[in-house]
C-alpha cells in the first residue's frame, strides 16, 4: 500500500518548524530528509526513522517495523502530532545520521 499525498503534507506540516526537511517520493512512499542526510521517511502512512541512539533513547518504548520487505528495521514514531517532539527527535537525530554518499560519476 502506498503513502497518501495527504499524510505526507501532514508530517511535512508537522516538521515546518525544522529549517531543510526534504522529501522523495520512492516507489508510492517518502524518504525525508533533514539537513541532506536521510533521517526516515513515510511507509504506508507511517512516520519511521532510523533507529540511531539518540531516537532510540528517546523513544525506549518504541515498536521496530520493516518500510518494506527486505529492508532493515526503522522506528515507528508514534507521537506525530507533537511539533515540539519531532523537532527535539530529528535535531537529536542528525550527528548521527550518516552523511550521504557520494554520486558516482
């Protein structure tokens, strides 16, 4: 099942108090972006993000969920209608992130 347009324009409205959140769309899904590095993204209407250790520890309670067959385990974010949680998460999120990877010329 894909992501609705409409749930995506919800978590991006929820996050507009972060400074570059991007978005792509992926085969009927959203990788998100913050500051150009892939914090999770949106998969069958659900918030996940990678399961780095400042999310962890701020979500000890939080269920790991597959985006889709094959692919690793992210965190189901649970509390998307706080703006001042998602905001702390993906800021806390970032040194962690990898940086992405270089395109192949």
């Amino acid at each position: 099942m894909a992501s609705s347009k409409e749930y995506l324009d919800y978590i991006l409205e929820q996050l507009s108090e972060l400074e570059e959140i991007e978005y792509k769309a992926m085969m009927g899904e959203y990788i998100l972006y913050y500051c150009g590095k892939i914090a999770g993204g949106i998969y069958d209407d659900r918030l996940l993000v990678k399961p780095v250790k400042s999310a962890v520890s701020l979500m000890p309670d939080a269920i790991y969920e597959l985006p889709y067959e094959g692919a690793k385990e992210m965190l189901l974010v649970s509390e998307v209608d706080d703006k001042d949680y998602l905001k702390r998460l993906f800021k806390a999120m970032y040194d962690e992130l990898p940086a992405p990877k270089k395109k192949k010329v």
